[in-house]
C-alpha cells in the first residue's frame, strides 16, 4: 500500500504555526539575543547606565550559560560596531587560531566525508571534528574585553559578573535543552566531563510537568567566570585560569598550550565599506564572509519597486550564487549541511547611536564536544574549519586563523548610525545578513518587517532552498538561477539562518529577533 499524495506532499512541513516577535524599542537602549534570559541581562545593563556595548558584551557572556551549545569562552568571533564617539565603524576579530603545536600529518585522511558541517573528506576517527585534536586557540575573552575597554563604559567584573552568577544558579533547562543535548548525545557521552553535565543519568536533561523552572549545576564554569571578574581577561590568556586550561589541554592530548594562550591578542580593524544609494555597508575583511558579500552587493541591481518581488529575489539568488562559487574555488571552503547552526549572534543599539553586533560560535554544537573539567570551559572544535587536504587554500596549518562564515554588518546613511544584522547559521549567514539589509535599504522595511519576510539560501550553491511562502512566480524565477527546494520557516531542522537585528531610528534605539528561533527575543529599556 503507497502513502496518500497528500502524506508525501507534506513530508518537509514539520511545522505549520505562524510566528512573529515584535521590536523591542526604548529610550535608552535596546539589545536582541537568542537566548531571552540572556537579554535580559544585556537590558538590566542598560538600566544600570551601560552603552550598547556593555549590554552587547554581557549578554554575551550571559550566553556562556543559558545558549552555551553555541557560544562560549572556549570559542572566538566578531564584532562590528559603529562607534558614536569615533563616528566610525569598526570591527574586532577575536578570531580562533590554530595551535603552534597543530601537526597537519596528525589529520590523516580516511574514506568516505567527515562527520559534521562541511563535507570534507573524513579524517581518521574524525579527530578534526571532536575531541582534543579539533581545539583551536580560543579568543572570545580577548575579544570582549578589548571591545569593552575600548568602547564600553563599564568595567570588565561588571559585565562578567551577571553571567558568573547565572552559572552559580546553573542553566535553566528548556525543551530547547532537552533537543540540542539529545542531538549531539552519540559525541558528548564520549567524553565523560561533557556527559556528566549535559547527559545526567545518561539522558539527556528534560522538563517536567512542575512549571518550576530547573536548573542543571555548570561544572566549575561559575568558579572560572567569578575569577574573571576578580582578575580580569588576562588571568584568561596569563593566569590562573590559563595554567587550568592548559592542564586539561595536556591531559587529554590536545596540542594547545601556554605558548598559545599567552601570544593570543584580539584586533581592531578597519571593515570592508560599500555605499548602495545613501546607505553605507560595513562587513568585517579577511577571513570572513565579508569579501563574498562585497562581491555579491557590487553585482546586486537596483530595485524600483516598492517590495521585494520575483525579479528581486532572482538577482538575490544570482549575486549570492556567484560570490560563493568564487569563494569556494579561490578560498576553499566548503559549506555546512543541514540544519547545524551552530552560533551565537547579539545585536545591540543605544541612544548615543552606538550600533553593536557580535557573532561568536564554538564552531558545531557543543563544539568539540570536549568541557575542559577544571574550569567547566566546554572548548571549540575550530580546527574544522580547516580543509584537511594538503595543498589547498585554507588547508590545516599550525599558528593561523581559518576561513569562517560569520559577517555581523552595520549600515550607516549619510555618514550617520542606522542598524545592524547578524546571525548565526553557518554559510546560510552571509545570504541572510545580505538580504536583510537589502530589506531594509532597498525597501524601507522596519527590523520586525524585514526579518519576517521570507528569503532564499544560497549556502548549498547548485541548489536553492526558498522559503515555501514565497509565490509561483518568484519560485519560476529562481528556477532560471538553480534549481529550487521549497522548505518553510521551522525551527527545527533549521534550514536558514536565524538572524537578529538593531537599529538607531527617530522612535529610539530598538531590536528585534528572529521569530522562528524559539528562545530568541528583543528586550529594551
């Protein structure tokens, strides 16, 4: 007996609600996060007098426990920022880097395609992917902390100290918790400090039906974090927590050592700037999805009409097809796969004008699976973003910064701040971030509005995944640039990127979130 068409016909549809999460917008300040209760520790740091970068930085930090799956002290990213004091754009890359100790022959391929979100070859027991050999220098704590002294008006302890007492308290568990652990549950319960947290009792931790909320112990992460506000970032990268770092490194056979951690500096740098009509783009350069970007908005036409239509999202799908098979044949990075989307994106604004987006990942989900036990820190797997093959551009080579997707964009018109968008989503980032400030320039879209609309993927390149409430006629269109799968909004599989967004406008500072990511939201004061 065959299946009805009908039961054939809605085997994609996992998900039939419709969402929506309005801006968030005050007076003196707004932040977005994907993680609420991590918002509001961004917003309570507003109240206290915090710019938009205090919030920013210590929403981040509050991530290390609420969303620590994705983000973290063990991981690294960016951050694009326009500056009201400088009146200028800027961006801090506290990127991770390979060890000085990584030995590319310790990588040696195996048959077949690796097991997690690029589809390299594999590697033998898949160690560029999880476990000691997969860390990279970790440089998230460099980066907040440069970002903070140079452009926060709070002191380090007082941004890091909310998030050392969340951990005190534990992560509050969630049906989101109970996905994300049971997902990855095959690589944690390899590694007995990351079970012993995360798969308590050998299962996943999960909810009851007592709407008391429950919370799960962080191992020593609330020690590391309470150290870091009484010593600062340098007992990180110098210190105390250093010395424990390097102790679990050696432990388990990791090659990052004291060597890495003490040479590690964050950077500030000037962006890559593009002017469409009034409206000027700023992308982080280098080893992000900035340049593709670049190269997908200097081929993007003009657009006449008042919403996108399907002549509009066809030269989306165009330009974006193009800059990825450039970057992939001149940069050689190969994409994520499926629904992993495996990063943390914060967006924050101010009254001042200050404009802030973070995007900061461990790489995979939880990455290297792998929590270092003396200091509760769960450590990336940054070495897969390597290409294992010798030769290659971005092959794997000790003392160097990989290629990485991530591209937080802050847009300014007439020289002055406007708004901002991030996400986090692997390669499907820089095709949102694109589209969106495309909503928004091109369109006249508000934050809410234009994260709602619906957008195209172009992170598989040969195939275009298009969100399936777009019309017959913007779908015949897309078919002229690739072939097309029609995939709605769901936020599990996650098939596009989930991005958030702020904006400096005449109503005030505001934010908003990516409505399908279920514990995301916006919070002003």
């Amino acid at each position: 007996m065959s299946l009805p068409a009908s039961v054939t016909a809605t085997e994609r549809v996992y998900e039939t609600w419709r969402a929506e999460k309005p801006a968030a917008t005050g007076k003196r300040g707004a932040v977005a996060s994907q993680n609420v209760e991590a918002a509001a520790v961004g917003q309570a740091m507003l109240q206290a007098g915090g710019n938009a970068m205090d919030a920013a930085i210590a929403t981040a930090f509050a991530l290390t426990v609420a969303e620590p799956w994705m983000s973290g002290l063990g991981g690294g990213g960016f951050i694009t920022l326009y500056s009201a004091k400088e009146k200028a754009a800027r961006v801090v890359d506290f990127a991770m880097k390979s060890p000085k100790g990584l030995d590319p022959a310790s990588y040696p391929l195996a048959e077949g395609t690796g097991a997690d979100l690029f589809g390299w070859p594999a590697v033998v027991g898949d160690r560029n992917v999880n476990g000691p050999l997969s860390i990279a220098v970790p440089g998230t704590v460099a980066g907040y902390a440069l970002a903070l002294e140079k452009y926060g008006s709070k002191s380090f302890s007082e941004v890091v100290t909310p998030a050392a007492a969340l951990a005190r308290r534990g992560h509050r568990v969630t049906w989101w918790t109970t996905l994300m652990c049971g997902a990855d549950m095959p690589a944690l319960r390899q590694y007995p400090s990351s079970a012993e947290i995360w798969l308590p009792n050998g299962c996943p931790p999960a909810m009851n039906a007592d709407p008391a909320p429950k919370f799960i112990p962080m191992g020593k992460l609330a020690e590391t974090l309470e150290e870091l506000a009484r010593d600062g970032a340098d007992s990180f990268y110098r210190g105390k927590i250093a010395e424990r770092i390097a102790r679990d490194a050696a432990r388990f056979g990791s090659t990052l050592s004291t060597a890495d951690l003490e040479t590690y500096e964050a950077e500030i740098q000037e962006p890559i700037s593009m002017t469409r009509g009034e409206a000027t783009y700023h992308v982080p350069a280098g080893l992000t999805a900035g340049p593709s970007f670049a190269d997908a908005l200097k081929d993007l036409p003009e657009f006449a009409g008042k919403a996108p239509d399907a002549a509009t999202y066809a030269a989306y799908a165009k330009t974006l097809k193009a800059a990825y098979e450039y970057r992939m044949e001149n940069l050689g990075h190969a994409g994520d796969h499926g629904d992993r989307s495996c990063t943390s994106h914060i967006a924050a604004a101010d009254a001042e004008g200050n404009i802030v987006m973070i995007t900061t990942t461990l790489l995979s989900r939880f990455g290297s699976r792998l929590l270092f036990p003396e200091t509760g820190i769960m450590m990336n797997n940054g070495i897969n973003w390597f290409d294992p093959r010798p030769g290659r551009p971005n092959s794997l080579k000790p003392d160097t910064k990989p290629l990485c997707n991530m591209v937080p964009a802050v847009v300014t018109r007439d020289g002055k701040p406007w708004f901002g968008f991030g996400a986090s989503g692997g390669r499907k980032i820089m095709p949102a971030v694109f589209q969106l400030c495309s909503f928004v320039n091109d369109f006249g879209m508000d934050l809410a509005a234009a994260l709602d609309v619906p957008r195209v993927d172009l992170g598989a390149i040969d195939t275009i995944y298009a969100d399936a409430r777009l019309d017959a006629a913007t779908m015949t269109a897309l078919q002229q640039v690739a072939p097309v799968e029609g995939w709605p909004p769901t936020t599990y599989p996650i098939m596009y990127a989930c991005p958030l967004g702020a904006m400096v406008g005449p109503g005030g500072p505001s934010a908003a979130a990516h409505p399908m990511t279920p514990l995301a939201g916006a919070l002003a004061v």
